[in-house]
C-alpha cells in the first residue's frame, strides 16, 4: 500500500507524454537532476556549517 507499481508507472508516463509533449520531457528530467544536485549541496553545506560551529 502506498508504493508504486509499473502500471502506475506507465500511466504517469504515458500522462508526461502527452501533457509536456517528448521534446519537453529531457529538459525536464534535467532540469529535475540539478534541483536536486543542489539540493544535495546545500545540504552537505549546511551539515558542514553545522559541524564547524560545533566543533568551534
């Protein structure tokens, strides 16, 4: 309960497709990946900024 299985999967997919069209959907997905690069960043920054002020 709560997880998604391939039909889902698909159905969302096949949703994307038609919704944002197929020359949308990698710039996009790339657009996906560097919000969450970021976010990772700002996260270690953040633990790093933490770890220091502790240590201080």
């Amino acid at each position: 309960m709560g997880g998604l299985g391939t039909t889902e999967i698909v159905v969302i997919a096949v949703v994307a497709l038609i919704l944002f069209g197929p020359n949308k959907i990698p710039e996009f997905a790339k657009q996906c990946g560097r919000a969450v690069n970021m976010f990772k960043k700002g996260l270690k920054d953040g633990l790093e900024d933490d770890a220091a002020k502790k240590d201080a």
